[in-house]
C-alpha cells in the first residue's frame, strides 16, 4: 500500500474511533444524568416530609405555648385583683388614722396654748417675788449672787487650796514617773560602757639621755620638730616622758605618733624628723576616717558623706571636761533612738542629729561663730537633710526646738554630760555653781537658809512660816525653778524643796 493511501485510512480509522468513544461517553453521561434526577427527586420529597413534620410540632408546641400563657396571665390578674384590694383597704385605714391624728392635734395644740399661758403667769409671779426679794434684802440679784460665791469661797479655801495641791501633786507625779521610766530605760541600756577617752600629750621615754637626741645640737632637733608638726616641744626636768603642747589635738597626736617612731628609729635629726612627720600625718588621717566610719557605723547612720565621716572622725581627738567627743556623739545617738522609738519620733533623724550634734568643734578654732553655727553650715554644705539640722542646731537652746526630735537630742546631750561618771568638773567651777545655786534662793523675800546638796543635783529651802503661807510656798517653789532654769547651765535636772514648819513651844511651871 503506497505511504499516502495508508496515512488517509489511518486518519479515517482515528476519526471513526473517536466518534465512536464520543457517542459511548454520551451514552453514560446519559444514564448518570437519570439517576442524578431520580435521587433528587427523592430527596425533595423526603424534604417536604420532614417539612410538613416540624410545621406539626410547631404547631402544637406555639399552642401549648400559647396555653401556658393565658394560664400565667389569668393568675397575674388574680393576684392584682388581691393587691389593690389590700391597697384599698390600706387607704382606708390610712384616713381613719389621720382623722385620729389631726383630732390629737388638736388637743395638743390647746394643751400647748395653755402650758405657755400657765408660764407667763409663772414668770410673771417669780419676777414679782425677785423684786420683793430685792426690796427686802437691800441687793440686787447680781449682788446677791457675788456675795454668795464669796461666801462659798471663804468656807471652802481650805479644802479648795488642799484639792488643787493634790491634782497638781498627782499630775507631776505621773509625768514624772513616765519621764523618768523613758530616761531610766535609755540611761540603763547605753550604761557607762564607754569611759573617757582622754588623748595624753605626754610620750614615755625610755630613758633621760633620749632627751639631749631630740633636742640636738643646739637644738637643731627640737626646732625642727616643732616647725614640722606645729607644737610646743616641753622637755623639763621631769622623769620618763616628754610633753607636747598644742590647742590642735589633730596636731598633738601627729606629733605623739612622729616623736615616737623617731624615739622607736633612734636617728633623729632634721631630714628623718621630716619623713616621720609626713608617716604621721599619713597614719593620723587614715586613723580619722576609720574612726568617723566606726561611729557612724555604731551610732546606725548611714548614707553620710566621706567628707562629713572625715570631719566627724576628728571628734576623736577631742574631750569636753574629760569625755572624749566622738563617743558622746555615739552614746548620745543610742540614747536618742530608745527616747524617740518611745516616744514614737523619727528615731533615724533622732540618731543623725544626735552624731552630729558637736561636728562643729573640730575646726571651732579655726572658724569664726559657735561650734553649733559652724556645724550647720558644715551640714548645709554637705547637703545633709533639713531635719537633721533642726534636730541638732537647739541642743545648747541657741535655736528653738522646732520639732519632737531636737528636744530629744537635747535630752540625751544632757543625759550623757549628766550622767554619774561622765565629765570631770575642776573644783573651783563646782564650788561657784553651788554658792551660785543657794544665792538664787536665799535671794527671795521669806527665805531663811538655803542649802545645795547632792552635788548640785538638789536644793532645799527653809522658809519662815510666819511670812509665807501654805499657798505663797508652792508658788516661791515654782518661782525658784524658773530663776534655775534661766539663771544657770547644768545638765539634768535639779530638784527644789521648799520647807515650812511651824513649831509652837510653851512650858509648864
């Protein structure tokens, strides 16, 4: 078969066979087509059944509903018909009772027109009977009235006068007795653990030829010191030791720790006197800042500037009639915590006030003002808080006590210069506080003797019984202690007694 003739056969072949496929594929979507209709229509019928279902029980349960509710409704009348029947009846009793209350009115009302008719009339008959009272006494209402309450008063003066000594006794009892539990309890907590501290100005020696090597060649040594550290070199006749003078204790004690390395070397002349000074101002400084951050620490104040620990650290080298400074600051802030935790102050203000109560003594002498000015503007510059310096700036009663925590510091400042064993005073000073003491009283008119006692702690007072009397006592008692109070400076408290007796002598013959 030529090559043409085959490729049309094969071409009609394909043709024939696609028809073919074509026809048989109608066919079957054919059938498809009728069974997909009749399952439809199945469907649609078992719809319209369901349909009709769910219409019936509808309609049955809108029924019931609707039976249900006319049901309710029929029973919400029946009990509105109750309601407004009680109501009903509820109004009626309401007219009856106000017809009850406005009769009562009524006769309240008249009784009320007859009780002021029935005052009038008493009024006017009292007014009538003062008036005669009046005429017959000769005294008016008022003066008769004074009079009475000068009668009363003459009677009762005894047994008035021995009440009001009696209340008054009572109450500075009671507040003394909680006054003195608080200081008790501050005083017995801090005791005298922390005796006085007193820098010495006197280095021990060896021995007396020590003496020729620091004075030196004609006193080459001893000058050389002296201008170095700033001191007075005293080198006597005395045994065993040398002094140093100075008002600086700060230099004193870079002194003492200079001469006694150099004693300790054995070489001294100018160059090494020199080196040692400068070890010592090295020694004394670190010394200083230890001891500031040791108090500062014990006395529970934290937060403090390094320059402010520094300062307060040169407190170390300083006393007040024996007691050193810094330890006082200490102790006073232990015993300012317990009054203000009693007493329910701010007890971290009451501690920082009471350490840095005496800041300003260490450079005293080289500023001008009052150590308590000079410690304020030291807290100032530092920026210390405002009530800090409130609390501190009235403990010597420079400044008034502005706030609870000053009059505490005051307090433990008097509680630690007062208490037994604290200061040491010289005797001149004692004697003159105690004639100073007597002089106050015995210069008051009726007072016969006067004695100080208790070291200063107590006076009594002897008065004459023929000039002053029970009441004129109590008030020259007060009166002493007010003159005290601004006349002298003294720590705690003094006790004043005023003594009146009457003795009455007679004899038989």
């Amino acid at each position: 078969m030529p090559p043409l003739l085959f490729t049309v056969a094969l071409a009609i072949a394909l043709c024939v066979g696609i028809g073919a496929g074509y026809y048989v594929r109608y066919l079957q979507a054919l059938s498809r087509k009728s069974s997909l209709e009749i399952r439809l229509k199945e469907k649609e019928v078992d719809a319209e059944k369901k349909a009709v279902s769910i219409v019936e029980k509808a309609e049955d349960k809108a029924e019931k509903l609707l039976q249900e509710a006319k049901e309710n409704r029929k029973h919400l009348e029946e009990k509105l018909e109750q309601k407004e029947s009680r109501l009903v009846k509820r109004e009626e009793m309401l007219d009856e009772r106000q017809i009850d209350l406005d009769s009562q009115k009524e006769s309240l009302q008249g009784k009320i027109e007859e009780v002021k008719s029935i005052k009038t009339r008493l009024d006017e008959h009292k007014l009538e009977i003062d008036k005669k009272l009046e005429t017959i006494a000769g005294l008016t209402k008022e003066e008769a009235y004074a009079r009475l309450l000068e009668k009363v008063e003459d009677e009762n003066a005894e047994d008035l006068r021995a009440r009001y000594e009696k209340l008054a006794r009572a109450g500075e009892e009671a507040y003394e007795a909680q006054a003195n539990n608080i200081l008790l309890a501050a005083i017995h907590r801090i005791g005298n653990n922390l005796p006085s501290n007193i820098m010495t100005s006197h280095v021990e020696i060896e021995s007396d030829d020590l003496k020729g090597k620091v004075i030196g060649k004609e006193g080459r040594n001893v000058r050389a010191f002296e201008r170095a550290t700033g001191v007075d070199v005293l080198i006597d006749e005395s045994p065993g030791y040398i002094v140093l003078s100075s008002f600086d204790p700060v230099r004193r004690e870079i002194a003492r720790v200079a001469l006694e390395a150099l004693l300790k070397d054995g070489r001294i002349q100018p160059a090494k006197i020199e080196e040692c000074v400068e070890k010592a101002r090295m020694e004394v400084a670190k010394t200083i800042k230890a001891m500031g951050e040791k108090a500062a620490y014990e006395a529970k104040v934290p937060n403090l500037h390094p320059d402010l620990i520094t300062i307060l650290g040169r407190l170390h080298f300083r006393t007040s009639y024996g007691q050193n400074v810094l330890w006082h600051s200490v102790e006073m802030s232990h015993i300012a915590a317990i009054i203000a935790e009693e007493v329910g102050a701010d007890v971290g203000i009451a501690r920082a006030g009471a350490l840095l109560h005496d800041i300003g003594k260490c450079v005293s002498q080289e500023v001008s003002g009052t150590h308590v000015e000079i410690g304020i503007r030291i807290l100032e510059k530092y920026g210390v808080d405002e009530k800090v310096i409130l609390a501190m700036r009235a403990h010597h009663e420079e400044y008034p006590y502005e706030t609870p925590e000053s009059i505490i510091v005051q307090v433990a400042d008097a509680i630690s210069g007062g208490r037994p064993g604290a200061r040491r005073d010289s005797i001149e000073n004692y004697i003159k506080r105690l004639a100073d003491l007597e002089k106050i009283a015995t210069g008051l008119a009726g007072v016969d003797q006067a004695f100080a006692i208790a070291a200063g702690r107590e006076i009594r007072v002897l008065v004459n019984p023929a000039t002053l009397n029970e009441f004129e006592a109590n008030v020259l008692a007060r009166t002493i202690a007010h003159n005290i109070e601004e006349r002298l400076r003294y720590p705690g408290e003094i006790k004043v007694h005023v003594i009146r007796e009457t003795r009455v002598i007679s004899y038989a013959r």
